[in-house]
C-alpha cells in the first residue's frame, strides 16, 4: 500500500510574474512584511550632487550625406577634435553668415535688413 503524502499547494503568479502565494522558503517560514522596519540603503543609488554635471548640451540626429560625413571626420581627426565639435562651429559659422545676410532674403519680413555697403564673407 502506497503512503499517503501531503498535497502540495500548486504555485500561483499575479500579473507580473511573481509567486504570490509563498508561506516558506525550503521549510523555513517566511517573515511577515508587515512587521517588517525597511531602512533604505546607504551605498549605491541617485545621491544628490552625484553623478556629471549638465553641460547644457543636447543631443541631435542628423541625416547627412556620407561625403559630408567623411569631412567632417577627416576634419576632426586633423584638428584632433571630436565630430560633434567640428559639426558645431561649421553650424555656428553658417548661422553668423546668415545673421549677417539679415532682411536680404524676402521670406524673412521681420528681420531687418542689412544696409551695411559690404559685408565680409569669411566662408567662402
């Protein structure tokens, strides 16, 4: 005649996958949670004051021409430069010589023009 052992109570999950209906762990019981003192930790974690500062910058993806792409890396590696600071002062340059182009161009009514007699084009 065979033993009869205990039923083991099949485990139960919620919904995001973790075993809800535990009473021991290896024959061990558990703790009660609610009698429970959480303290948190004092090593490790978001602490105030840590980590890199802000720099103010932030982050762009553009959609270049591969040409482009290899001048601007050829540019950088002769400057010893990273990309995004050769791509930064070409933009800026460009930005300086449209600014100076102000009121020339009809699709920008608002900005007054430029009655300076020359204008020096240190771009081309």
């Amino acid at each position: 005649m065979k033993k009869k052992t205990a039923r083991i109570e099949s485990p139960a999950f919620n919904s995001a996958g973790y075993q809800v209906n535990m009473k021991d762990l290896n024959g061990e019981p558990l703790p009660d949670p609610s009698k429970l003192d959480f303290r948190p930790f004092k090593h490790g974690g978001a602490r105030v004051g840590a980590g890199r500062k802000p720099t103010g910058r932030q982050a762009v993806l553009l959609r270049l021409n591969p040409k482009v792409i290899s001048a601007l890396r050829k540019e950088a590696g002769r400057n010893r430069k990273s990309l995004s600071h050769i791509a930064e002062e070409y933009l800026a340059q460009r930005l300086r010589a449209f600014t100076s182009l102000a009121g020339s161009c009809p699709r920008f009514p608002d900005i007054p023009a430029n009655i300076a007699p020359s204008i020096k084009r240190n771009w081309e």
